[in-house]
C-alpha cells in the first residue's frame, strides 16, 4: 500500500493519527510506546511495527498509545489493551466510536471513553474520517492475584 491516498479512504483499515491531536494527548499522558504503528507513522520512540507483532509483545508496564487497524481485527486489540491494562499498562486508545459493535461493547466499555466532537482529519487527509471517533483510555490496575502484595 504505497499510495498513500488509500490510507485516508474507507477502503484501508489505517488511519494514521492526527500530529495534533497527538500531541495533545501525549501533553497529558506522556507516552512511551507507541503499540501499533510502522516505522514511517510512530508516535514514540520505542514502537511495534507490524513485523514485530505488537499483539505478542508484553505492553506492561509501559504508558502506550494505540491507533489499531479500523478493520475486523480491532476486537483483537481492544482485548490486548484492556488484558495489558491488567498487568498494569497504561492503554490509550484512538478508534472509531462504533458503539453497537461485540468489541465496543466487551472491551471499550470497559474503560473511560471520551467521545471526540467534530471528526478527525487523519495523516494529511483534506476531509474529516466519514466516522466519528472515541478516545477509550485503560487506567494500569494491580494484579490481584497477590503477587503485587509485600
């Protein structure tokens, strides 16, 4: 996919993250992982590409941004975010505010959703995504089976 009109299109499933809107939210959380992104669209330093894998990487205990592919295989990475917040990864999420589908309902709703005003303008896209979109942020949480206990 080297045209990359196709990545601002209802016919891709990625949606490169808006350098502003980014931006202000690395302002509040200070990210230090970027878990889905290819080597020219990273939003941290330290980042999985897809030849890396992200959904095989361990996430904890680092404060991760996470712009998935838009396709079937959100579901996949809504369950990896939520599963790596458990472990005490902090798990910001941009994705499409589809709040009827399985993976909004098992997984986004489990954290704390900010639905976003107005629609995105993704990468260097002219028009605004034809979809609104959400912010859905998975807070660290302690394991509880007693191993974080003294």
């Amino acid at each position: 996919m080297n045209d990359p009109s196709v990545h601002f299109s209802s016919n891709s499933v990625e949606w490169a993250t808006p350098d502003a809107f980014f931006q202000t939210m690395n302002d509040e959380y200070r990210f230090d992982l970027d878990v889905c992104a290819t080597t020219e669209n990273h939003k941290a330093d330290q980042f999985f590409s897809p030849e890396d894998d992200g959904l095989a990487q361990e996430w904890a205990p680092h404060r991760c941004w996470m712009n998935p592919p838009y396709g079937r295989e959100i579901k996949r990475w809504m369950k990896k975010a939520y599963s790596e917040s458990l472990k005490g990864a902090l798990v910001v999420c941009l994705v499409p505010a589809r709040t009827d589908t399985a993976w909004f309902q098992d997984y986004a709703m489990r954290g704390e959703i900010t639905f976003l005003r107005g629609r995105l303008k993704f990468g260097g896209s002219k028009n605004s995504a034809p979809f609104p979109s959400a912010v859905v942020v998975f807070k660290p949480c302690p394991l509880s089976d007693g191993r974080n206990k003294k």
